[in-house]
C-alpha cells in the first residue's frame, strides 16, 4: 500500500461538554487512494475534517501529517496540506468576483501577486470555468458554485482533497461533471477523501470505504467487504448498492457462478457476461 500522508490518532472531540461527537478515531489516510467516509446524519463526519484540517482542535488524541506530529508550531502546515470542499459552496464562498475568491487562499499562503495570478487562472482553467473570472460567484448557478468552491481548494494545492457530500445540491448533469473531474484528479494521483450518503457513487468509486457511527468507527475495508457486512449495513443504516444485490440475485439463482467477484460499475457487469 502507498505512503500514510496523515495519520489521527483516538481523537476525541466534544463541541459542548457532555456531548462527545468524536470518540477515539484512529485513521490513516494513504497517498493517492479514493477514500469514502459513510455514516448516518450527525456521526462526526464534518467534525472529523474539520479536526484534520486544523480548524478545530482535538480535545484528546494526535494527527500526524507525513510521520510528523501536528502542534502549535506546524499546524499551518495542516490548513495548507489538507483542502475541504464544503458541502454547501455559499458557506464557503466569501469574495464578491471569482477571480478574488480563488485568489483567496494563495494569497493568505502567503504567495506573491505572480504567482497568486498563476493559481487563480490554472485552477480555473483545470476546473473549466475561466469564463467566470469576473463574475459575483453568489449569482451562479448551483454546478458553477461548485466548480468555484473545488477551484478554491486546488489554488492551494493541497496534498489531500476532502470534499464534504459533494453531489448534495447538484442535479444528475452536475454529478454526472462533477465525477469525470474526480476521475482526472484520482489519475493524478491526487489523495481524495469523500463524505456521502450516495451509496451508489460510493460503491463504484471507492478504493476503500470507512464508516463512521455515533463518533466511531465501525468499518474500514474495501467496498464489496464493507456492503457485505449486514451487521455494519444495519448498524449504520446503511443499504447495499443496487448493482451488488443484483450480483447476488444471479448467483443465487445460479445465473452467475457463486465465486464471481461482483461488479461496481456497469461496464464490470457486462464483463461478468463475457465469461459465461
Ligand atoms: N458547530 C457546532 N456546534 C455544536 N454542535 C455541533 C456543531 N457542528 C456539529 N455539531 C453536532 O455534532 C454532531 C456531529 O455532527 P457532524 O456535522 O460532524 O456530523 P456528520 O456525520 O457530518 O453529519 P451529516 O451527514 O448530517 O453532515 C451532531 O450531533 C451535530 O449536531
């Protein structure tokens, strides 16, 4: 398996005392993986980013970012390596034109004018959208938004990418983008973690999923291991893929041999026909 780029370790994290939200999270995040956090409404997920990317500190526990351990002294580091896309783009997005809002974290990096320039127009370039520039970012539509509030993110190139349930607010189309844009950076072997209650999505384009309940983690396997379990699915509320129970449809019906890995994707599932 690839390099660990961040490691928590047992973080505990309460917003008010009594109410603990994180309870002991160990997890590492490997260089370049497609990493899907799943978990029922109100599981820790945000707060849990939020603890990674330094905004919110742990009440207990450590986060090391490449075997280095984060303190007062290097948690910079964390903002700048560790990106969140928001769920919602009009939380995250404060500057009155696009080309201000992108430029907005490079120059709180610190970057001179040249290179904040350069970042703002290849992040826009990257997410298709330097037609927007000059425009309120407030007045596009719900997809534009979006594209923004990811640009935001890789004008500071960050070496993890948490997009925080991405696909919420976005119509079949916009999901539909919003996916080949993850295919390009996962081929670039950026490190991708991603919040969703989108099982589908999740089953097809995972390298690993992790679950989340009630502040812990339940599960931390590949996709196929993690949907076959009925005690997590039940546990978290979770619901197999319809692609999965149709796998296991055919076997049981001895349409498919009882060994064949099942399919995440359509194209997988065609090939499952090839052999028979
Ligand atoms: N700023 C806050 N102040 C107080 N409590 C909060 C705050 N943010 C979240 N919480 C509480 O912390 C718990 C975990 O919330 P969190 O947003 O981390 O869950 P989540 O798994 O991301 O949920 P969702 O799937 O709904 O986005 C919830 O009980 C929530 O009400």
């Amino acid at each position: 398996m690839s390099e660990v780029v961040l490691k928590a370790e047992n973080l505990h994290y309460s917003y008010s005392k009594g109410h603990k939200v994180l309870k002991g999270i160990t997890l590492e995040i490997h260089e370049g993986e497609k990493l899907i956090i799943l978990g029922a409404n109100g599981s820790g997920k945000s707060t849990f980013f939020l603890n990674i990317n330094g905004v919110l500190k742990a009440d207990e526990g450590k986060i090391y970012y490449k075997n280095k351990l984060i303190n007062k002294s290097n948690l910079k580091e964390l903002k700048r390596h560790v990106g969140i896309v928001f769920q919602d783009a009009d939380n995250q997005i404060i500057a009155s034109t696009v080309r201000a809002e992108v430029g907005f974290g490079p120059i709180n990096l610190g970057f001179n004018r040249q290179e904040v320039i350069k970042r703002v127009n290849d992040s826009l370039n990257y997410m298709g959208i330097s037609h927007l520039i000059d425009r309120p970012p407030h007045y596009l539509s719900g997809g534009e938004k979006k594209k923004v509030s990811i640009a935001d993110i890789i004008a500071m190139e960050p070496e993890i990418i948490i997009f925080d349930e991405p696909t919420a607010f976005l119509d079949p189309q916009n999901k539909y983008i919003f996916e080949e844009h993850l295919k390009k950076m996962s081929f670039e072997n950026r490190t991708l973690v991603i919040s969703t209650h989108d099982l589908e999505f999740a089953f097809r384009w995972a390298d690993r999923i992790v679950v989340f309940y009630d502040g812990m983690i339940i599960a931390d396997a590949d996709p196929i291991s993690v949907f076959t379990d009925k005690e997590v699915l039940d546990k978290a509320n979770l619901k197999k893929p319809i692609l999965l129970e149709i796998c296991e449809i055919l076997k049981t019906k001895l349409i498919l041999d009882t060994k064949t890995k099942p399919a995440r994707n359509i194209d997988e599932f065609k090939h499952l026909f090839d052999l028979i």
